[in-house]
C-alpha cells in the first residue's frame, strides 16, 4: 500500500532529505572554490585557504544529529509589519503565509532561499517563546522525534487556536529522556524560554546563572556562545571565545557541543590550562590553599613586585660625541615617582622610563641650540648609562623568581603581608623545605595561579571577546581573577550551583565571586526548573540542601516521568556489580560514582565479573556503556543510569563534613533515568530526613 502524498510525515522526511542535498551542494560549491587568481601572495592565499576550510567542516552533515527539529508556521511572513501599506493596513493573512523549518544551522537551495532556518535567527525565536498567552504570529508550532537522524514522528501545538489546551509536549519529554551513549548532546531543541533569555541575551553584559542539577545551565551556556558567534561573528573573530572546564573529563565530555551547532573556533580549557607557567608537582594543604587563593594575596604580591623599585641616588650622565649630558638624581626621582603614580603594569612602567630619561636629555639638547629627532631620543634610550640606571632603579623581575621568594623566605613574606596576613597565614603558605629554583621547586595548582597573579602585575594579560565560566562555585578568589583578566575588555557568562562547591574555598555567594571576577555589575539569573534528574531523585537529593546551601531554592523537576529511584542495601561489591549488570539491561549509559578511594576495588570487581568499563571523559560507546567514575570528578557528567556505591564514603573522603555532604549531592544528581543507591554501611543521617518510600 503507498503512502498519501498528503501524508505530513511523509513530506517533512522529502524535506528532510531535499535540505540534506542542498546542505550537501553548499558544501560542494566551497570545495569547487579555486583561488588560484583571486590573492596577491601565498600568505593571503594561506589565510582563504583556511577559511574555506574551517567552512567545509562547519558546511558537514552530521547523519546522526537532525538537520532540523521544528518548524513555524506564521500567520504572517515574519517582519510584515514593516510591509504594511501607508494607511497601516496589514496584509491579508493567507497571502503572506510562512512556514519556516528550525534547525541547527541555516540551509538554502540552488535560488539561495531558506530551507532550514538557523535556531540564533531571530525569526526562530518563537520557537522558543511563543505561548498560548502570547503566540508570537504562531499559528502552528510542529516538533519532530528522531530515531538516529530520521524523522520518525511529529507533534503540532496549534497556538492560535482558543480551543485547543495547552498541554505538555511528549515528544520534548523524550527528547529530554533520550538515552545517551558517547559525549554530551546539545539541547538545542529543548531550549525553554527562560533558558532562550539568557542565550540571546547581549554580548556587552555579563551574565551569572545559578542553577541546580539539571537545570541545563551547562548547556544554556554552551549554546550561548554559539548564538553570540552567530550574532557578533566578526568581532569574536578578532577578540576570540573561550570556555572554561573544571577538568579535562567535562571538556572532553562537552566538546562535541559546538561543532555539532557548526562552532569550531571556540578554545576550550580549564583554569589551570589557563596559569600553566610552571609544571605543577606538588599540592598544598586545605589551609594553605585557602590562604594562597585569598584575593588578600593579589596585595601581598603587589607589595613585593614594587619593593624592587629604588629611588636613585646618582646622576645619569650621557655622553654623546664631544658632550656630556647630565641627569640629576632628583629629576630621576621625579621620573619614577610620576610612573608610580600612574598605576601602570611593572613592566610598562620600565620600558618607559628609559624613554622619559632620554626625553630629559632632549631637552638639555635643544635648549643649547641643538635640534634632536626621535631617532636620537631612541639612541639615548639605548645608552648604557641610561641602562644601568634603569636596571638599578626598576630592575626586571621574573614573576616566578618572585612567588619563589615569597614561599621561601619568611623575612621577605612577613615584610610585605604585614596587614594583611596574620602570623598563622603566613606559617600556612610558607615552604617547610624552601627550593632552590624555579625549576626544582614542588610547585602547587594554588602557586601557579600566584605566579599568573604577579606576571598580570608585569605585563597586561591578553583579553578575549566572550568567557564562559562553568562549575564556577568551586574556583577561589585568585582563580577568579585569572579569569577576569582574560576578559577585562569582553564579557563573561557564569554558571554554577553554589550546592555543589566542593572545594575548602568554594563560593559562598555570587555577588563577591564577580566582584573578584572584575564584573560586579553582572545580572544574576537562577533556573530552579528541572528538565534532566527525575523527580524522585531530585526531591531524595534535596534533603542535603539544608546542611550545604541554607537558603538555596531547591530544584523542581518538571519530568512527568518520576524515573526509577531506588536505596538498596548490600553485602559488598558483587551486589555493586550486580546492579550495575542491571542497569546496562536498560537502553544508554551507566555511571558507577564511589568515593575515590573505593574506586581501585570496585574496578577489580567488575574485571573479575568481566564488565568492561570506561574512566570520565572516555566516550562511551553502544559496546561500552559503563563508566566508573570517582567522586571527585563527577561534577557536570550524566548518565542514563547511575548505580552511587557507599555514601558515607563519599561524605568521609572530604576534609570536612559539608564539603563531603556537598560531594555527595553532585553524586546523587548525576543520573538522568534512575538512580541506585547500594549501600553496607549505614547513610549519612542528613539523607534520612524523612521516610524512605
């Protein structure tokens, strides 16, 4: 039997696959480019070569993800009213009828016109926004189901019509509950409308968004970024994007993100990437790290980078030919003091003042009748007297020589933290074993961010367009301003949940944490809505709230389905593996989440039951759908499924009971379906709150 052709399952899968074509000529057309004649030397032809590049992977089709996944159709065609007659009289409805295809990035046929909208136009917008309440000119709002990039089924909201309830789309509800294998999906086809707010909001603002798990601040953030490239494409091209990760496992897990939204010219890194001006060897303390990453600091270093600066006490004397010139030592004082008023970096200030001395010694030049250009002032500049007074004076510092001294030497530490750290805080970042070099030293993540501290101090750190700053409660003040000065002249976007701080100097409130930023005017915005941890799991992790963020306003999922929740106690670790065997009966993913010091058991575990696994940040695979994670490195994962071994070991493996309590919250948060929580032990009291269904 044949399918009607008025069949409208039928003629989307026809366009689906006319757009697919056309994509596919695009492409074709960038690849036929000859450039033979069209630059005027290699270096510009390197330039168009790899432009037309980078535009042949962003052109590419990805089989698998959907070209499109929605479509509008307007009562009227889009900006109409910008084509209404001289006496305002609008155009009749069914001629200016448009019906416009929504996808990931924009499509045209062989005459240039639309196929699939880009979802950054404008004119998708509605997409995301319309209502009942306000349709936005929607008449119809079609989503499309998907089985591996195929259309296998569509779902309309006719907005414009009174008649029909507003009702709860299914086919976004799978979307949300699509079982996942490898790396992070976008969300660009569930984007809700105060989550599109903060997407397209402008690139001059820097936005904060607190949200709990599943709220999809990670995902708001990454398509942010490519909404703002789509938006300001030529100026990011010249300022550069970055987003920041907490470790390497969320950037791998993340990474696919953009390049499937046809973003390839993002960096990504993570904040240690960011300060990597020494190999990092050793680690510090809680209270020393707590103390080194006190924004405090920033004054101490800037105390002892300044101290190098001497007032001179000789002349400088500048012999030229036949004559000498002399500077006095008051007027070089004069010179330095006037830099040091100025409040500019270190090493600008010193590559100045050869300048200003030289200029003094034009200026004797000219009044005894001679007439000096610039090309003498610069010869002057480069006169040894004048080099040796200013290597005297303003000496070079290496910004690692100087944090090596500080940890070093307790005289030089407690003469310029005197103020500002107590005895007890500088016996905390004090070397018990002081280094003898650069290179030898046991260097920390916390000194490496001094270090970036005090070559900002030296020199201006370049600044980018746009930063995006993820799992942001968990950085300390000095972090922070590692961060800030990569985007002292762009902007930022923010996210976090403070619940989730694991770290001793975790955020303890936004407002001071973008101060330290360098944008204290940032909008903060929260998303309580839970699209991803089903209701069960969220409510049972919400018990934690009260010990770890007093005041937080707890997630509500909005999953219609409550997903499988289960606490079930053990004898040990073959009943772990045993449901993590279970959980791999269900379609997706498993993550097993224990204390990392559990992890080397439960690894021999599974190789003994001859389940094989994966570390974070491996791409899981439909062979490979279990991964082992430890609890450190959880944070901004998710599983299908996820089997979390002994709480209290999670808890106990941290300095301190709310750090571990905060732990155990992102450990619990990390499953999408259900949740498995086995445990020998008895709970931690806090998740005992109130009966267990």
């Amino acid at each position: 039997m044949s399918t009607p052709v008025d069949d409208p399952l039928s003629r989307e899968r026809s366009h689906l696959s006319a757009s697919r074509s056309a994509l596919r000529a695009m492409r074709e057309d960038v690849e036929a480019l000859d450039i033979t004649d069209v630059t005027a030397n290699w270096v510009n032809a390197e330039v168009l070569a790899r432009q037309i590049e980078e535009r042949i992977k962003a052109l590419a089709d990805l089989s698998d993800t959907p070209l499109f996944f929605g479509r509008l159709d307007y009562l009227r065609a889009p900006g109409a009213e910008q084509a209404e007659g001289a006496e305002g009289e609008r155009p009749q409805p069914e001629a200016a009828y448009q019906t416009l295809h929504i996808g990931r990035r924009h499509v045209h046929d062989a005459d240039g016109d639309p196929m699939v909208i880009d979802w950054r136009a404008p004119v998708s917008q509605p997409f995301y926004r319309a209502s009942k309440k306000d349709p936005m000119d929607i008449a119809l709002r079609r989503r499309f189901g998907y089985t591996r990039g195929d259309i296998t089924a569509y779902e309309d909201e006719h907005l414009s019509d009174p008649a029909e309830a507003a009702r709860t789309s299914k086919l976004l509800q799978q979307e949300i509950e699509r079982p996942r294998v490898g790396p992070m999906r976008d969300i660009v086809a569930t984007i809700q409308p105060e989550q599109d707010e903060i997407v397209r909001s402008g690139l001059s603002g820097t936005v904060c968004v607190q949200g709990g798990p599943g709220t999809g601040k990670t995902a708001v953030g990454l398509h942010r970024v490519a909404y703002l490239l789509y938006a300001h494409r030529e100026r990011l091209a010249r300022t550069g994007t970055l987003v920041i990760g907490p470790n390497r496992s969320f950037l791998h897990y993340i990474e696919q993100v953009l390049p499937a939204l046809g973003e390839l010219a993002v960096q990504q890194a993570t904040v240690e990437d960011l300060v990597a001006h020494v190999e990092i060897k050793g680690t510090d303390d809680a209270t020393a790290a707590v103390v080194k990453g006190d924004a405090r600091m920033a004054r101490v270093l800037r105390r002892a980078l300044y101290s190098h600066v001497t007032m001179p006490t000789e002349p400088v004397v500048v012999v030229r030919g036949s004559r000498r010139w002399r500077v006095a030592a008051y007027e070089l004082e004069e010179l330095v003091r006037e830099l040091l008023d100025r409040d500019i970096r270190y090493g600008a200030a010193r590559e100045a003042l050869p300048q200003r001395i030289a200029h003094a010694v034009l200026v004797q030049m000219e009044r005894s009748g001679e007439a000096p250009d610039d090309r003498v002032q610069d010869a002057v500049a480069r006169n040894s007297a004048v080099k040796a007074a200013v290597k005297a004076v303003w000496p070079a510092v290496d910004p690692a020589k100087l944090v090596l001294r500080l940890l070093s030497d307790a005289d030089f530490l407690a003469e310029h933290a005197a103020g500002i750290l107590d005895e007890e805080e500088q016996k905390a970042v004090l070397w018990v074993k002081p280094a003898r070099s650069v290179k030898s030293a046991q260097w920390s993540a916390a000194d490496a961010v001094l270090i970036d501290e005090a070559t900002d101090l030296i020199q201006r750190t370049h600044s980018l367009g746009h930063v995006v700053l993820d799992e942001a409660q968990d950085l300390s003040p000095m972090q922070y301003r590692a961060v800030g000065r990569r985007c002292t002249t762009g902007s930022a976007t923010v996210l976090g949940d403070l619940a989730q701080g694991t770290t001793p100097w975790a955020t303890r409130g936004w407002e001071e944490a973008l101060t330290h930023l360098g944008k204290p005017e940032a909008v903060i915005e929260e998303l309580t809505a839970g699209f991803r941890v089903p209701t069960d799991v969220i409510t049972y992790a919400s018990r934690l709230l009260p010990h770890i963020a007093p005041g937080l306003t707890p997630v509500v999922s909005i999953r219609e389905n409550p997903g499988h929740f289960e606490v079930r106690p053990v004898a040990g670790t073959t009943d772990v593996v045993d449901a993590c065997r279970a959980s791999l009966r269900h379609e997706g993913s498993t993550g097993l989440i224990a204390a990392d010091a559990r992890v080397p058991e439960l690894a021999a575990a599974l190789a003994e039951a001859g389940i094989a696994y994966l570390g974070p940040g491996e791409e899981t695979t439909q062979e490979t759908r279990l991964t082992l994670v430890p609890a450190s490195l959880a944070k901004g994962l998710e599983y299908d499924y996820v089997v979390l071994d002994e709480p209290r070991a999670v808890v106990d493996g941290e300095p301190d009971e709310r750090t571990g309590l905060r732990r155990l919250y992102v450990a619990l948060t990390r499953a999408v379906s259900g949740l498995v929580v086995t445990h020998a032990a008895g709970l931690p009291p806090q998740l005992a709150s109130t009966p267990l269904r």
